[in-house]
C-alpha cells in the first residue's frame, strides 16, 4: 500500500520528515554570478571578514569575472549571509540554491582570487553578456526529450559517471579548461543542433553556453541552476531522466535526488569517489590507496600518505582522552 493512501502512514511520514527538518541546523549555501568586479582582491578582503564572524566555512572564488562558491553555516544565519552577497554581489534570491545538512559539509573558510570563476581558458567569454536560454527544471525532462535536441553533460568524467541524465552525451574530459577544444573537434557534426547543456550549480553550462554562442552556435539552452535545483524542485518524480548521484564539492561526496548524501567517500590518496562497497577490494587501504590509484604513486608518495594518515590517527586518539 502506498503511504497517500494509508492517512496513519502518512501521519508518521510527515511527522518523520518534520522531525529530520527540525535537527538539521546547518544551511548549505551554493551560488555564482557573473558580473565585472573591478577589485576582486578588495572584495576578497570585506567577504573574509564578514564571513568570519558569522561562522561561515567552505569554498569561494572572486575574479574580475565574478564570484563563485559554497559554504556551510548555522541555519539562522543564512539570511544575514545571503543579505551581505545581495548588496555586495548583486546576486538574487533565485540565484541561492540552499539545502540544509546536520553538520558543517566544509571544515574551514577558503576565499580565493583567480584570473577566472570557473576555468574555460578563453578570457574573451564574457557570459555577463551573452548566455544562452535557460530552462526551468520542471520543463527540463520534456525538454531534453525531443529528438532534435542534444543534451550536453559540461562536468567531468568522473562527475558524469556518478550520475547523469538519460541519453545525455558525455565530453569526458578530465577538466573544464578541455571543453572548448572538444567543441571544436565535435562542432562540424552539432553546430546546427539545438543544444542542452547542464552542470552541477549552473556555472560551468552557463560559461559553455556563453562560448557556443561565441562560435555561431544558434539555439543554445541550460538547465537554471544546475542538477541542484532541478532535484530540489522536480528530482523525486518517477518520470525524471536523471539516473544516480550527484558529485558536490564538499565533505558529502555526492547527493542524491532528495539532496541527501550519498553512499560515497573520497580516496584520500587520488581523490577519487569511492562506493562504500570499493572498500572491500584488494587494492583498497584506507589512507594509502584506492583500486582506481594502487600502483600508481612513488615509494617517496606512499611513504608521505602512511605518515599522514599515522598523524592523523594520533591526533583522533590525543582528542578521544581529552573528552
């Protein structure tokens, strides 16, 4: 029986899910904007302090380009935090994608200056003036469906071998600065296509659209907000076309559609994603090596991984009598 129509059942469910939602008191803040900052590093300056004092950790990236990040902080300090990139970011309410975790995903703050937000390698793409056409998560299945369009996976290979949506066409590159010169090796055979093109938060797609557009590309379009939005909007419905985890730039490894961690952790040694189950094979030493990376390092390398991973561990033990 399913739990709508067992009104006990679904007393206890919802009850659960209030339960869950009520112990989460950490939100987890994604967002980016393209737009000219004159003096990133000034910036950088104001947003480490500010960012400090309200206990926020994780990942940001400032450029003349824009800015690009995601952090962690306490639940009732999200809006305060979202206030300040506002006025400072002119960033919109729309341009948050915001969920909310038990425990910070990031153990410290890092704010970086970069020539770019997002690394194409093309300084001429300027997506804060030209993009392509976005499409709204609940309209992206349908979208993506039609046989005149050619949905593009913009993040890595790993990334895309976690999980993608069905029928989408996998560049496999190892980085993003690859992108461009895969477009140009495939563009004779889709340049007149209707092209589709998503990514993790929206950024990478966006930037790629803005570069397909530079390359005469006519009808160009990118899922608004990324795979994050879609599943926080449409990802549970049994008619989505995505298929597996999320990879996210944080301690979860990856979510699934429900924006929950997934059953993966990283290789401390290459940082691959591992599946809890890859940790059964042979090759598998935690700290050391994974299958994915055994054989591959130095004795100099292995013999540094065994004395991080030995630090490490006296550390965790000094701390276990300390409480």
């Amino acid at each position: 029986m399913l739990i709508k129509e067992n009104p006990c059942l679904l007393a206890k469910y919802n009850w659960l899910a209030c339960f869950i939602r009520n112990n989460m008191n950490k939100t987890v803040l994604a967002f980016y904007k393209f737009l000219h900052l004159q003096n990133p590093q000034k910036e950088k300056e104001k947003l480490v302090s500010f960012l400090k004092d309200n206990a926020t950790v994780g990942t940001i990236i400032l450029s003349n380009e824009g800015i690009n990040g995601m952090c962690s902080l306490d639940k009732d300090k999200a809006e305060k935090v979202k206030g300040f990139l506002r006025q400072n970011f002119r960033l919109k309410e729309p341009e948050f994608k915001e969920n909310l975790a038990n425990s910070n995903v990031f153990k410290k703050l890092s704010v970086k200056v970069k020539k770019e937000i997002v690394t194409l390698g093309l300084p001429e793409i300027d997506p804060s003036a030209i993009v392509g056409t976005l499409v709204e998560p609940e309209d992206w299945d349908v979208f993506i469906s039609k046989k005149e369009v050619v949905t593009i996976d913009t993040r890595n290979d790993f990334e895309v071998n976690l999980g993608t949506f069905e029928g989408s066409v996998n560049p496999k590159t190892t980085s993003f600065h690859e992108f461009s010169r895969w477009w140009k090796d495939k563009s004779e055979v889709l340049k007149n296509k209707k092209i589709a093109m998503f990514c993790t938060g929206g950024i990478r797609c966006e930037k790629a659209t803005s570069f397909l557009k530079a390359e005469g590309v006519e009808e160009v379009y990118h899922l608004k907000g990324g795979i994050l939005n879609y599943f926080d909007k449409v990802g549970n419905l049994t008619t989505s076309k995505w298929k597996g985890d999320c990879f996210v730039f944080d301690q979860r490894v990856t979510v699934n559609t429900h924006l929950e961690p997934g059953d993966y952790e990283l290789c401390h040694a290459c940082r691959s994603p591992l599946r809890l189950t890859d940790k059964n094979h042979e090759h598998y030493e935690k700290g050391i090596s994974c299958h994915k990376c055994f054989g591959t390092k130095t004795d100099k390398k292995i013999s540094s991984l065994r004395e991080r991973k030995k630090q490490i561990e006296l550390l965790k033990d000094r701390r276990s009598k300390n409480e």
